[in-house]
C-alpha cells in the first residue's frame, strides 16, 4: 500500500485529491481548517495520517487540531520526536483512546545518521508511544541509503 503525502493549501483541492486516494497523510499544517472541518475530513472511511507540523501553529492549535482529527476517526497521528514532551504525551494519550497508531518520527534534511545514532532514534520513537517509528533522513551516498534500509 501506498500513502500518499498531500500538503495543500487549499480544502477544495485537497478534498478532492483524498476522493481519489485509499491512503494518504494529511498535512494539516497547510490548512486554515475549523476543527468541524478537521472532523469531516477525518470522519471518512478511509486510511488517513494527521500530521501538523510545527512552525505556524501553537503547540494548543496544533493539539486541539490533531486532537480533533484522532477523535473523528484517524487511523494514524504522526509526532515528531524533537516536540515538547507534554505535547508528544497528550497526543499519544489521546490517539491510545482512539484506538489510532502512533507515528513518532525523526526528520534530517542534512545527513543520514550513523547506524548506532539511528537504532537509538527508533528505541526513543518506541519510548516516546511509537506504535511506528518513522525516519526520514537525507541520503548523500549509497551507503546512507544501506544504512537506512539495514533498519528494516
């Protein structure tokens, strides 16, 4: 199965791209979305990620927000693992009620970490609520790539 990331500015747009898809991660962050809409959205009967990411909004919105999207049915929540830890603990709280899988994920835009820093990475993401540990790393080279993988 294929998720596909969709950041978009605009609900009537990205309303219709989620009529096309079976799963997708939905980020939030993009949207100037009432928390009525986050559950209508949410509510469909299909495999969604809620993720906001930091930058444009209040730890409380971004909470209040995925909060919103977790109770209306989201089958996956997506924290990053640098956040605040009450943040990460209210999410993860709310997603374990909700019967929602629990992405904690690690992002570097820069380089692949060593093949120790990256199995403490994912021991951290499962210390922190994880039901799924995501990396996303930056590959400069074949053997960033290996590196990578040699998680799986």
């Amino acid at each position: 199965m294929i998720c596909v990331s969709l950041l978009e500015k605009q609900k009537h747009i990205l309303l219709e791209a989620l009529g096309k898809i079976d799963f997708a991660e939905i980020r939030l962050e993009a949207l100037n979305l009432s928390l009525e809409e986050v559950r209508d959205i949410f509510s469909k009967h299909k495999t969604f990620v809620a993720t906001m990411r930091p930058g444009n909004h209040s730890d409380a919105e971004r909470i209040a927000t995925l909060t919103a999207a977790i109770e209306a049915g989201a089958d996956y929540v997506d924290v990053e693992i640098g956040s605040p830890t009450d943040y990460k603990k209210e999410i993860v709280e709310a997603a374990h009620k909700a019967n929602c899988q629990v992405i904690v994920s690690y992002h570097n835009y820069e380089e692949t970490p060593s093949r120790k820093e990256l199995d403490a990475i994912v021991d951290e993401c499962f210390a922190n609520g994880a039901t799924i540990a995501k990396i996303a790393c930056q590959t400069n080279s074949p053997q960033d790539a290996t590196r990578i993988l040699s998680l799986l």
